[in-house]
C-alpha cells in the first residue's frame, strides 16, 4: 500500500445544519481528490458530511473517536480507520496534532477547543463560517486562515500544511 | 483535615505582563478568602501570580502540570499539591473538569481551549480581560460572563459554582 | 495551609474482598499517620477503604477520577479533594505520575496498569497480596517491592519514595 | 479505497534482540498477509520490526506516538499513518482500545501496561515470548493466549478478534 499521504483534519459540530453539511462534504471531497488523508472525530454532523465526502471520492477516512469502543462510540458509516481513544474530548488534542493542517466548519465549544489546540501547538487553522478569533493581547496569528469555500479552505490547509513542511525543514537544516 | 471546599480553577498564559499578574494574584486571593481551593496548570505568569495570592491568603494551591514529573515540569513555589498528568496540553481537560468554576485572566491559545473545553461540559467561565466569544450560530452562552475586577470575578464564579450545584442537585431530584 | 506532604498512591480493585479492604484500610491509615496525602482512584472496593482510612486518621484524600463529573464518576465519602480527568482509564498514568511511590492492595487488570505505568516512569511499587511479576528478560527490578503488613507497605513506600528523592537530587547535583 | 479491515496491535519493548526483531517481523508480516491493519506504537525495537514486516507485505501501518509532532516522536520509517497523541504513554490506551486484538512480543513494563489496559476493557491479548501472568485472585483469563510462533499468534489473534465480534454482535442481539 502506498504511504497515504497529507493527513488534514475537519472539526465542526455533531449537529449542523444542511448548509454546514454541504460545506463539510464539499470540504471532505476537495480533501480526497487532492489525494490526502482525512481525520475527523468520527462522529455526527459536520464530521458525518465530511466523512461522506471524502469516502465518496476514494479517500481514506480516519474517525479519532472520544469512547472505548464501537458500543460506546460508533463511527459514522465512512470511517475505515476507527481510533478509540477512551478520553472522550480530550480526543481533540489527538485529532489535531495528527494533522498538517485543521479545517473548521462552524461549531461550537467543541470545535472552537480543536481550533485553539491546533494553533497552540503551530498547527495551521483553516475556517469557514466558523468561529472569528481576535487574542486579547492583540498580537496577530498568521496560522489562523479564513477560507470563502470548501475548495478554497482546503487549497490554503494543503498550502499551509506544506509550508509548514517546508518551514520545519528549513529550521531542522540550520 | 477538613474539607477542603469549592475548587476554582484560574487559567491565564504563562507569560504575561504586571497588569495580568496583579489582576491573577488578586484571583487567587479573593478565592482562599472565600475558603476555596485554587486549582491551576501550576506554571508560571498568570499561573504563578494566582497561586501566590492564594497561597499568601492562606488557601491551598494545586498543580496540574502538563509532565510526567517535576523535572519536566517544575511546580511554580506556591504549589503545594501538583498532580503530574504526562499528558501535556490534554491537561487543560483535567484542569477545567476538576473545577466548579473557571477564571480566564488574559491569555493566549492554551487559555482559550480551556474556556472551550469547560463550557463544553458546562461548567461556568468567567473571564477578566480575557477572550470576547461569539458562537457562528449566534447562540447566547450564559455560562460566559465578564468580570470587571478580580473580586467580582471571584464572586461571580462562586455564584455560578454553587449556582451550578443548585441546579443539578434539582435535577438529581427530579 | 502547610505543605501537604509527600504524596502516596494506594491501587486496588474496585471490588475486593473483606480481607483486601482490610489492608486497604491500615494502609490509609499508615499513610495519614505518616503526615503523607493520600491519592487514590476514587471509586469502590479498596479505593474506598484506603480512603477512609487515611481520612479517619486525619488524613488528605485525594482522587484521581475517571469521569468528566460526580455524576458519572462518584467519589467515595472520603474523598475531600476530587480530581476529573474525563479520560476513563488514562487516569491511571495521571494517578501514579503524581505519586512518590505506589502500594498495589490485590488488584485486577487496571492495578497491573498502574503497576506497569509507574515501573514505566521509575516510580517504587510496594505489593502487598497483589501481583508477583518476572520480566521476560529477567532484568531484576530493584523499584519493585514485595511488603508484608500495611504497616510495613507504607513503611517501605516512605522509604523507596524517599530515596527516590534523595537519588534525584544527588543526580541534579552533579 | 477498500476498508482497511481488522485492526490488530503489536506491542513490544523499543529495544529489544534479534531474536524478539524476527519474530515481530514475522508477526507483521502475517498480520498483512491476512489482510489486517498493523497499529503499533510507532517507536522503534519491536515496533520498527513488526512494521517493516507488515509494511513488505503490503500491509498498512498505522503509528500511535507518544509526541505531539515528529521532532518530539519520529515514527519509525514503516509508518504510513502516524497519530500523534501528545500525552505520552497515555498513548498505550489509545492503541489497545483501537484493536480488535493485540499480539505482545517481548516487552518490559510499557508492555505489560499495554496487556492490562488491554485485558481490563476484554480486549484478547495473545504473548509470544513476553509477560507469564497469573492474577492474584486466582481467576482464569480466556482473553490471556500464549502463541508458539508468529503465525500461530496471528492466527490466535485474528480468531479472538473474530470471535470477541461474534460474541459482542450475539450480545447486541438479545
């Protein structure tokens, strides 16, 4: 099997509405064609949409999921790669730092903790229609990108994510 | 040894200027005189300043620290009970979990998966100086208050502490 | 409030018979007696035992749980300082981490884990009626430590704790 | 892409002879031929063997790490899909509970931490040369298998993977 490639998480609420649903699949479609990995938690809502998305292009689809096992979490009907972490949302650490690059669509709490991990750790956020961010000491956040569509977020993610690359290597180097 | 009472939890960055740590320092003092335990990430900056007021007051201080032991991660001086987690940034989860209230002072993106992370398990955050949020879908969230000084910030997290309690000891009854 | 103290984990079953709660018990005992905090899971069986030993004897009791909450997680009557981790089985890494050594009461799968974990971090172990291990390789392990009595557990506990501390800073010395 | 299919977990010391390298890779390499998904802790000794085994056979490799990134947690150069935790041997949960079963190959106590987190949530765990156990209370433990050789521990594995799916469907029925 060949190395899968760029892992690119997707993080949005277990609710949403179609509109949200259609972004997430959208964002989950772009995702495989450009021949990466998709992590979500594995469950409802946003990660459902971008689940199917993906998996319906031929894309590999890993659910980080929050329970011990498939009783207590059961993946949606896309994931192939299930994760149990048994941590329930401190799961969301776990999804981020595996991917190059976030991308949020809408959310709530849970998602908005997905964001602030990812950027905590210089893992690159991509947004649409999701939580706007200003810190409160004012200091900017170059990793912190927000996207018009689903085809675009996920242009600038594989963008980010390689310049991430590029970036670590640079330093690695000197 | 009595009970040690209500815990609140301060969380804040562990850099940050004079005018954070004079406001952090008057958080945990407000919160040993009401006979509360001061739970935070047990680091420095705001961490540091927190737990010296409460500590001055007489209250006790305990460390959730992100490393498997005090080499990794060294307790700042007024930590008399740290709890190593291993875990890094999943502590943040611990942190807020284990408290009845939260208390934001300022802070960067670690502070902010801490605010997410405990209004998604509905506990109470109240923020002095801290983060502004608001949710994509326009939702209100009435368990995200401002303070306007470290002593209303204390009071107002006691309040929704107890208010808290109240509200599910009704619905334990019910 | 003076400094708690060093910090002793006891480990056990969540059930367990009257003669394990028994030792459980003047292990709790012993560890209150000896000015130490007392840190266990939390929950039933010798957790509890422990607990209201060292709580009977003027102790600290703290409990490393592994819900999000009191709701899914209730602590024992005898835990005055609860800690929730929402992170189910992972607790146990949290528990022994924040111990300067371990007693293992009897014990199933999960006290093997802590037993393991703590080895893992070079954290003693003291058994009492627990379980007897022999590495594959047939490496000796000097941290590991057969007791006799409860007594005689805390006895040993103190003592490797100790020496793990006197050994650490003779490291950071040189 | 097809579903990847059963998940079956190596666990094993990262240093470790050439004797334990063989016959992890031997495990590996099995684990592919049946077309299972090899998880692993993504380290090396043990871990490196078993995945290059899986890995020359056409297997997937999937890397749970302890690090947040590769700087902190290089994956051995058999990962196809690394997941970086960030809470250290935390990590060792995540990897268990991924499984449907988990074939152990020598090993010291991260090893054994595996086996009892295993175990404790009825995980079947199947040893080649690794931790002899016998629980103190005495009772039997039918998850607990000894392999002569690496395709036997596979084929055991695969069987208890098989059969704990059977059994649990059974259940999920009544």
């Amino acid at each position: 099997m060949r190395r899968p490639g760029l892992q690119i998480a997707v993080v949005g609420d277990a609710r949403g509405d179609e509109i949200l649903a259609d972004r997430a699949e959208g964002v989950g479609r772009a995702i495989a064609r450009a021949g990466a990995v998709l992590l979500c938690g594995g469950g409802g809502g946003v990660m459902t949409a971008a689940a199917r998305g993906a998996s319906e292009a031929g894309g590999l689809v890993v659910g980080i999921l929050p329970g011990t096992d498939a009783d207590g979490s059961p993946p949606n009907a896309h994931v192939e790669l299930p994760i149990f972490t048994g941590m329930g949302q401190a799961r969301n650490l776990v999804l981020v730092l595996s991917a190059a690059a976030v991308v949020a669509v809408g959310g709530g709490w849970g998602t908005l903790s997905e964001i602030a991990l990812a950027l905590k750790h210089g893992i690159p956020v991509v947004t649409l229609g999701s939580w706007k961010l200003d810190r409160p000491d004012g200091a900017p956040e170059p990793r912190l990108i927000a996207a018009s569509s689903p085809e675009d977020a996920v242009r600038r993610a594989l963008e980010a994510a390689r310049g991430g690359i590029l970036e670590q290597r640079r330093e690695t180097r000197e």
